[in-house]
C-alpha cells in the first residue's frame, strides 16, 4: 500500500500565534536555543495499490489543494511512501 505524507503549515507572511505561544514557552523553560516556531497540520492518505507515482502524486496534489489547505493562508509539501 502506498502512504503519502502531507504537511501542510501557514504561508511565512502569515501571523501565527500559536507558534509565536509555543516559542516564548520554550524561552521561559530554558530551549533559548529555538530561534522560532511555526505550527501546521499532518495528514497521512493511505493510498490503494496500483495507482503509479505519477497519478498518486497528482492526485495527492489536488486532494492537499482543494481540500486540505486554505490556498490563501496555507501552503504544503508532501511525500510518497511506498
């Protein structure tokens, strides 16, 4: 069975405060280390057997999008397993 791993995080002029709160919590407990913090979402497709790399590529393309992401905030990145 093929996986495909999709990632998808807001667009880097997007405000994040989610991140921006995970960030000063690491400075307080001593991670001053971490320059920065971006939050996203992680969605695993499991994939039917026989789809070839081409047509599961393309077709986890479309699903991230036009369903998995809000084009004007959100941006993403995946990969195929499998």
């Amino acid at each position: 069975m093929m996986k495909a791993h999709v990632y998808v995080t807001l667009k880097p002029s997007v405000l994040d405060p989610q991140g921006q709160t995970i960030h000063n919590a690491l400075r307080k407990i001593g991670f001053g280390q971490v320059e920065g913090v971006r939050q996203g979402k992680f969605f695993t497709l499991n994939l039917a057997d026989g789809l070839s790399p081409a047509d599961a590529g393309a077709q986890v393309e479309r699903i991230a999008r036009e369903v998995l992401t809000n084009p004007v905030i959100e941006e993403f990145t995946y990969q195929i397993e499998g």
